[in-house]
C-alpha cells in the first residue's frame, strides 16, 4: 500500500496530504515508541492446531456472527502454543504513505496463510505492495522456499528489511525473506543490479522462472492502484510464461456516494470490474484471470476485530 488514493466519480477520496488512522496496533500485546515517532508493537499469534510438518489443521467451521455483525472466531491460546511478530510501524500517515501502517488485511491474509500453510509451504512466494513486510514474515514463517518482499518506496523497503531482521529468529535461513524493489507504476522490469541493496539480482529471476505464488494484503484502495496491480499480475505472466495463484486479502472501505445514494465501496467494485473483464476477455492480449472468494470461516490467530468487509480472494492468473 504505497501509492496514493485516486478521485473516484461520485464521491469525494481524502487528498493525497490527508493524515489516515489505523487502530490495529489497539490489541497488540504491546507497543512501544520509537526515535523516530514509529512504534514497535508485539503481535502474539496461535500456533496451527496441527504442526506444519505434519500437515494443516483440520477445516473447522468457527465463525458465527455475533450481535455486532462481526465474527466471533474460535481461538486457540495456550501457555506454550504461540510465536511473536514485532513490527516497526505507524499509527498514522498520510495517504501516499499508508503502507507504513499495518491493516486488518495483512492479519486476515497471514490468519489464511496460517491456517493453510500447504499453499505456500516449499514455493517461492512474491509479496506485492508489502509495506511493512507483515505477510512476508509470516510466509516465512510457515515454511515457504523463499520470499521475495516487494515495494516500490525506498523508506517502505527500508522499513521491510528492520522488520525482516527483527523476526529473523523465525525463518530458518538469514536470506529467507529477499527485500526487492518493484513499482507497479513504472514501466515493469525486473532491474538486476548488484549494488543496489534493494535490487534484483540474477539468481532471483532463476528462482522466479522454477514457479511462485503471489500474495498481496489490502492493496486494492483506488482505481489507479488497483489498475497498476492488475496490470503488474498481466506482466509476471508474460515476463515467467507460466500460471501462478494470487492470494489476496481486501478491506471494502464504505462511502456513500452520489451516483448510487447509498453506502458502498467503488474500489472494491472497480477490483471486480477488473476480474470480470479478464475473466471474459477474448483478446489474446489479455490473459484470463480467474478467481474465487475464500471464506471467513478458517482460526483467527491474531487479535484483531475480523468484519464482514474482510475479503480474501485467490485468483488463478494466465
């Protein structure tokens, strides 16, 4: 989540210096400041039911909704059955920098990861938009081959590699988690250059080529952004000639807005307008992007508020 929110017809988006608030750091095991006016907060979460090398837990349908609407999921917190994530992060930033901040989104999609670890477990994954590189720590975690923790902002990339080394006690190698720089807004490439520490080197691409899975939490905000990311899963098909499944997490942001007189979310309609175009194109330009929502009902493990505008989708691209 690095680039800035977009005008949509309609309604009226905050401007791109407007200071927005994220209040997952609320339930945090703690949080303390930093020189800098960051925050490095302890994210507890539980451990799988079933270990990893002996395969995911079972499928348990836990969520009820509770009078709230908001679903109340199962948890499972014991003395000794859970790890910690520490996060340097924001409690606020402006738009054009919100991926300094942690959402629901990246905990709803590392919940998935956690409960599904077969998904990604032995791959290479490629994290989109990482921001502060939660998702990518987790991928780690449970056992992925290697993960490769994108964003386009230096200051983004630099708060990645802290975070990276901060929980490297969790990965099983000290190059687990590989910071690269990819912006979904310039002409797409994949710059090798050695002697830059947030650059792609050859070795990176060879491990590309063998297969990966993308996985990318709460990126789809804006029609631009959204259009730049469905534009950068186009290219990885092209570039690597292959499929590859997208695991995606989504917050819908409500507004009400004039064209509908009602409350609802023009980006995530806009991220559906997208799926349905590719899902339909006959232009050998545009590849089929299939997808599939996933359900909520898999354990929480962190502590967070998991609302009914939480979506996850896993999308089958090429």
């Amino acid at each position: 989540m690095s680039s800035s929110f977009s005008e949509e017809a309609g309604y009226s988006a905050l401007e791109p210096d407007e200071t927005v608030l994220s209040d997952v750091h609320v339930l945090a095991d703690e949080t303390k400041k930093t020189f800098d006016g960051a925050v490095i907060s302890r994210f507890v979460f539980t451990k799988p039911v079933a270990s990893f090398e002996h395969g995911s837990p079972p499928a348990v349908d836990v969520s009820t909704p509770d009078d709230d609407e908001d679903l109340d999921v199962e948890r499972h917190r014991g003395t000794a059955n859970y790890e910690v994530i520490r996060m340097e992060h924001r409690m606020a930033a402006i738009l054009n920098h919100v991926g300094a901040q942690i959402w629901k989104g990246a905990l709803f999609l590392s919940d998935f990861l956690i409960a599904h670890p077969e998904y990604i477990r032995d791959s290479v994954v490629l994290e989109l938009g990482a921001g502060v590189g939660f998702a990518s720590v987790v991928s780690a975690y449970i056992g992925s081959r290697t993960v490769f923790c994108t964003d386009a902002l230096l200051d983004a990339l630099q708060l990645c590699q802290r975070n990276i080394a901060r929980n490297s006690a969790l990965f099983p190698t000290s190059d687990h988690v590989r910071i690269r720089r990819l912006d979904w807004l310039k002409p797409f490439e994949f710059k090798v250059d050695k002697d830059d520490d947030f650059g792609w080197h050859d070795e990176d691409l060879k491990l590309l080529r063998g297969g990966f899975a993308v996985i990318a939490a709460d990126v789809i905000y804006s029609d631009e952004l959204t259009d730049a990311f469905f534009a950068t899963i186009l290219n990885l098909c092209t570039k690597f000639n292959q499929p590859f499944d997208v695991w995606l997490s989504i917050e819908k942001r409500l507004n009400f807005t004039l064209d509908d007189l009602a409350v609802c979310s023009p980006p995530y309609r806009h991220f559906q307008d997208c799926l349905r175009k590719h899902a339909t194109s006959s232009i050998p330009q545009i590849p089929f992007i299939t997808a599939k929502q996933i359900g909520e009902s898999f354990i929480q493990a962190f502590d967070y508020e998991r609302t009914p505008e939480l979506v996850g989708a896993v999308e089958t691209s090429c």
